[in-house]
C-alpha cells in the first residue's frame, strides 16, 4: 500500500551539502525559514522533477530542521515520498480542496504550515521572482508578524556552482545532447519533414548515450532555410531541400539536468557565406574557451567572442551564453559584456553562440562547459562542423 | 534579408472574431489597452508559438488599433514576423541590453511603448496571474496616471469556447494522441525500459498523424508498477516486466492546441482488483460524458462521475478534468463539485480521471471532448480498455 523511495540521483550528503549552504545564506539574511518555490531549486535541494508545479508547492527550509518540508498537492506526494531524500514525514500533501478553488490554494497550505512550525513570527525568505503577484502579497497579508525577505535568486546563486557528483550528471547528459546532434545528421535528409528530425531527435534524447536514458524532454529549437534568422520557433512540417541550411538547439537531460548543444547542418555545399561565418565563429568560440578560468569574469568570455569576430568583420548582437545545467536557464550570470561575475570552479555555463545576423540568416554553434581549476573542460564533444549532408 | 510571413494555422479573420470579443470585454471593464503577457494568450491573439517567453514579452491589445503589438526581444522578432497574423509593423524588438540587466528588462520597453502610445494615463489591463510581483510593481510605479486594472483570466474565459475552426485543429491533435497511445502498445513489452517507451511516444507525437505532425511536445506522464500511484512522474530507467501496469498520460500538440488522453497497460492479465477499478471507471466515465450538454454545469460532470463509481464503492480524490485545448491547463473551469461554470458550445475539456487510489495503485483513463449543440462530441478515440499486451 505504499510507495517506497526510488533510486537516488545523488546521495543523501550531497543534499545535505547543498541544504547547509542554503542555511548558511540563510544566517547571513537573518531568517529562520525560506520558502521555496522555483522548480529547478525544489529539484536541486530534493530530488524532485515531477511535472506537478503547474499547481502550488514548495519546501521549507527551516533553520531547526536537518530535512526541508515538502508541501504539496496530496495527489504528488506519492511522486515526493518515491524521488525525493527526505523522510516521508517531510512530505506533506495539501487536500484537493485547493485546486481550482478561487479563494483558497496551495499557498495558504504553506502558510498554514508555517505558522504550526512557529515561524509565523519569524523572518521568512520567500521567491517572490517565482510567484505572482497575487501569491507574493498573501504571505505579506497572511504572515502579519513575519519579518518577509526576499530571497529570490538566493538558491540559483548558490547552485550556479556544481559539486563534483553534479557534474557527473551533466556530462552524462552532455553525452546525450552529443548522441541527438549526430543522430540529426543521420536523419536529414532533402525530402524529410523538419518535423520528422525533431522525432528523431526527441526520441534520441530519452534513449539516452552510455546506457543512461534522458529523464526528461527539453525544448528543442529546429528550423531551416528560409527560417535560420529566427532562434526560438519550433519545427514545422516543410520538407527539407536540396541545400536547406539547417539550425538546432538541443539539450539532454538527467534528473533536473541539462547540457544545451547547438549545430549548423547543411543539405549539399554551405554557401561561401554560410562557410565564412562559420569560420568566424569557430575562431570566437575557441577564444572564448581560451579566456574561461577561474578569476576571469563572465565579460572577459564574451568579450573574447566579440572580439575575436569584430576583426573579421562579425557582430552578434545577443549575449554569449548564460549559466547553466540545473535548468536550462540559470537566471544568475549571463556571459555578456559588463557582468562582472568571477568565473569559480564547477561553475556551468552554456556558450551559446547562436548568430541570428539577418531576418531570414543565422547560424549557431554551443558548448556546455564547467570551470576547472585552471581552466575549462568543454562537457559537450561534437565536431566543430557544419554536419554538410 | 527579410523573412516572410509562414503558413498560418488560421485566417486572419479568426484572429480578428478573437480580438473582438477581447476588446468588447475591454470595453467592459472600461479599459483602452490590455497588455497581455500569459504565453497561450499571446499564441491565441497572434499565432506565436515560438519558446522564448523565458524573457519578458507580451501584446498590447489597443481600443485604438485593429491589430495587437507583440513587443518581445530583438532575436525573436523574426520569429514573430514570420509567425503572427499581424504585419511587421506591428512587431517591436526591444534592445539585448535589456536582457541579463538587474535595473531594466523587456517589461520597460513594454510601458515605454504604453507611454508613446499615449495610453500611459488611461485605463490599462494587466494579467497579474503571469507576472511576478515585481514586474506587477513596475507597472504600478512606472504608470503611475494610468487606471490598472487586473484582467487576469479575462483572455482565458474568452478562449474557454473555442470556434470551429479552432475544434478542427483539436481534432488533428487528438488524432496524434490516439496514434501515440497506440503506439505505447506496440513497444511495451517485457524488458523494455520505461525510457524506451517514452522515446517512441515522443516520436509519435512528433510524427503526428494523418499527415499532420505535432507542432511542440508536451511533457508526458509514464510510470509503471510499482509507481502507478503516482500521477506526474517522468519516466525512469527500470525494465518493464510481465506483471508490469503502465499508466500513460499523453497529448498531441498542432499550432498551440493540445488534447490530452490517458491509458492504463497491463503486461499479463491485469489483476482482478486493476479490472475490477477499470469496469467501475469505465461506467463512471460514460455516466459523465452523459451528463455533458449545454447548460449543464461543471460539477453536475463531476458528480455525475462521483456518484457512479461511489455506487460501486470507489471514490476519486482529485477533481474530474478542466478547461483544456490552448495548453494542456486552462486556468478557468474545473470538473469538480461545486464549479457552476455552465456548459456552453465548443467549449472543450480534458475529462481527466486518473485515480490515484493508494500509494502504490493508480489507474488513468481520459478523454478530451467538446461540448455539442445537443450533448457531447469526445475528440479522442481510441478503446476504453486495458491495454494488455
């Protein structure tokens, strides 16, 4: 009649590593609990990547309790108590009651939750980035008495830098995002739709590389000729042709991990143009990858891209990547001019240098990395290429 | 240079009947704009459906104005042009410099575009729901003449009756969902991993069907013993073995559309207590679908469910189903006791009755459907059985 803990992604003291940074910065803010509710924290701090957030949840983090409380839909609990390190009393299901009801969710259970911990009165970090408007002001109407702090971003600062064992797991799921790319280039073909190198590529992103499957789908982007000037658009059902330049953006993932991969292929010859902007690019790239270690900033990085490609006459007006791998987005440091993040070991970034340089023409090129010690490892391993078909 | 307008799913004419029964609401609530940021809103009044609503975005709908304007990044403007119904002029990039940027993001080239628009002093809705607090704030402080009011939801009631055109294109994704649930019973077999499964079922609904293929993935649900008492759990790496019960929640997607359907396998004979449920639900699924006419209301659905299968003695804890069709959760009506949301034409539903009974036991079966002139049309179609294979 109940459901058992599954396997683990991580040991339990890599979450408790985690978690006693997270008080750390806790102590530093002056506050007895943090509510958390992003996703991708709920994940780094616990294990847990079911697809239930689009209802309210979160954990707290108590400064008196070792483990954090889950709080969520009753319906999920079973999904927590299986994925996540935490003992079964740690998981507490909120009644069905609050779903789709006007006047009372989810929330209001962490609320309730809070103030029979006794921290009602106490200084209370919440994420107000990931809530509404809404949400954010029933904790300040409900907790009267809480000394609210924002903590948003808080977690995400704190896990841009990865332990040895999580980047374990994203070279695992670089191994993947490897796998889809060259599967891509078996599949497109003149005369196959785009949409049927996107199956491909998303079944080959679950199968997995190594015997480890992917444990998720990220959201790809793939377009072709006349479209390689647009980075986000999904596939569509044209037929690929005879000298369709084709654009990807791909990622595999592994428990809450992801390692982005972007590739150019061409269908016959890259055009001169297509070859020269290539060529540019690779340069950038490599002088990028030449100026990551630890001390460098996020700005030095790009600023190597940059100018690496202005000499030959390039410009790319997006920034160069941002940090990356517990989620696809980390929202902290971007690799752009002016940020002045220092590069530390076992930070990840994607270098995403994706080019979109007129309305129907771009080109793109990535890599997932980590810092190092001295330097950088590139966790993705493609050839540096247009896959030419 | 410049990239054309694609394929669009609908005539222009239907974005237009859309825009007017927004702007007739606007004039409801006495507003002159509405800025709308909710991602399925923005694809509903445009066409877009490209991924890049990770950054701010969103369409201002003017009293003043026929078409709305997309304001979103730079990059992702070709995307739009070549994807929304509107001309190019209404399309606005707004610089990268507002990307990354602690002080200012997409969201002040929005009110910029309000204040130009000399709409800054009028009456301006806003969709709180998909904003954080602080964006909600920037508007308040950086507006602080205009009248804002929250229309949140206000879009999402209006799209809840879908057209027939819209209906059409529910179809073509319900047709893929059938593929893909046939499919999962082609591939489950002793030995094959979850992932495996999933792998295929992505392919499918990427391949589509009818020679449609599906336009974005949703996240699927596929879990087997002993986790079918969890309901959004992804897949894992274990081997399926004789004995094995699969619970597969799935969607098809064409041009924003989703339709979800749900389906238990059993590997062997299913238990007498999994066929004993199935019969129970099967009766209480149908009891439901009879229940669904104009004028009906949401809970008599529900009950309709509840109380045959609590004749037999099984009771369901989570509510029946909700809105669905422009994503897979529309914020508005849920099948649940107590929602008096009346039933009205092509309004469409994902008759969701997944029970998860103990921690360890769980059966799913759903349909999605619309509401007829007279009754019910259900969309999906594939046996209401056990899959045993």
């Amino acid at each position: 009649m109940m459901v058992n803990r599954g396997q683990q992604a991580f040991p339990r003291g890599e979450y408790l590593r985690r978690l006693a940074l997270v008080k750390s910065e806790m102590a530093r803010r002056d506050i007895d609990a943090l509510f958390v509710s992003d996703g991708h924290n709920i994940a780094y701090l616990t294990g847990y990547t079911a697809l239930s957030a689009y209802v309210p949840q979160g954990i707290v983090v108590s400064m008196h309790e070792e483990e954090p409380t889950f709080i969520l839909r009753l319906c999920d609990a079973p999904a927590a108590i299986h994925q996540c390190f935490m003992e079964r009393d740690k998981i507490i299901g909120y009644p069905e009651a609050l779903i789709g009801n006007p006047d009372k969710d989810g929330y209001d259970a962490v609320i309730d939750y809070l103030e029979e911990s006794d921290l009602a009165n106490r200084g209370i970090g919440i994420e107000t980035y990931s809530l509404a408007a809404q949400s954010s002001e029933k904790f300040r109407t409900r907790l009267p008495k809480a000394k609210l702090v924002d903590c948003t971003k808080a977690v995400a600062w704190i896990r841009l830098i990865k332990s040895d064992l999580e980047i374990e797991v994203m070279r695992e799921a670089a191994a993947i995002s490897d796998a889809a790319i060259l599967r891509a280039a078996e599949v497109i073909r003149p005369g196959v739709r785009e949409a049927d190198v996107a199956a491909e590529i998303a079944a080959s992103l679950i199968r997995g590389a190594n015997g480890k499957p992917g444990t998720m789908i990220e959201q790809m982007a793939l377009c072709s000729s006349p479209r390689t000037g647009t980075c986000h658009i999904p596939w569509s059902e044209d037929d690929l042709r005879q000298g369709s330049q084709i654009n990807i953006e791909l990622g595999g993932s592994r428990h809450g991990y992801c390692a982005g991969l972007m590739r150019t292929y061409s269908i016959g010859a890259p055009s001169d143009r297509l070859r020269r902007v290539h060529e540019i690019q690779v340069a950038g790239l490599e002088a990028s990858l030449g100026a990551i270690r630890p001390g460098a900033t996020c700005s030095d990085v790009a600023n190597a891209f940059y100018l690496t490609i202005g000499k030959h006459g390039l410009k790319k007006e997006t920034r160069c990547g941002y940090a990356h791998g517990i989620g696809w987005l980390e929202p902290t440091a971007s690799l752009k001019d002016g940020d002045m993040t220092e590069l530390k070991p076992n930070m990840t970034f994607h270098l995403m240098l994706g080019n979109w340089i007129d309305e129907d023409f771009g080109y793109v090129i990535s890599e997932t990395f980590r810092v190092t010690q001295s330097g950088v490892e590139v966790l993705t391993n493609v050839p540096r290429k247009i896959f030419e078909i």
